[in-house]
C-alpha cells in the first residue's frame, strides 16, 4: 500500500517541480555539449518527468549565451547570472 502511494504522489508531482542548475563552476561548453543537453532534454523518457521551470546560473555571460540555445517544449527554460535572481523567477 507505501508503495502505491508514493507512487501516485510522484506521479501527481511530476511537472509541478522547479529545477535551479548551478553551472557557475562549470567552464565555458563547446557547442556540441549544448547541442547534447538539447538532445537529451527531447528524449521521450526524459520529457516524462521533466520540471515545470528551470533556471540556469552562470556568472559567465558566454555561458549565458550558450546556455540560452537550450529550449525544451512546454517548459520555461531561463538562464541567470546569480542564484537569487533564479530562485526569484522561479518562485514567481
């Protein structure tokens, strides 16, 4: 009985969660890491469980430019330099 309640509560709660990347340790990407993330982000099995918003941070701006390439259908996808600003679009 656990079991089946928690699996109908991560199921109700799939696409009602936020993600927030901090990717501000990560040096610049080559474009075909960006061009992998896109690809992963379209998988089917991955598009299942995927967030209802999802911010970036990087306080480099070339990563911010390279970071803005990723999209993802019917998810909001935005790239910040800091933290705070993230969590503030995210929680609006």
């Amino acid at each position: 009985a656990d079991r089946e309640f928690w699996g109908r509560l991560v199921e109700s709660a799939v696409g009602a969660h936020l993600t927030l990347y901090d990717v501000s340790a990560i040096p610049v990407a080559p474009p075909a890491t960006i061009d992998a993330l896109n690809a992963t982000l379209a998988r089917p099995d991955v598009m299942a469980v995927k967030a209802r918003k999802v911010a970036f941070v990087t306080p480099s701006a070339l990563s911010r430019i390279q970071l803005a390439r990723v999209r993802s259908d019917g998810q909001a996808v935005a790239v910040f330099p800091d933290v705070r600003s993230a969590e503030a679009w995210l929680l609006n």
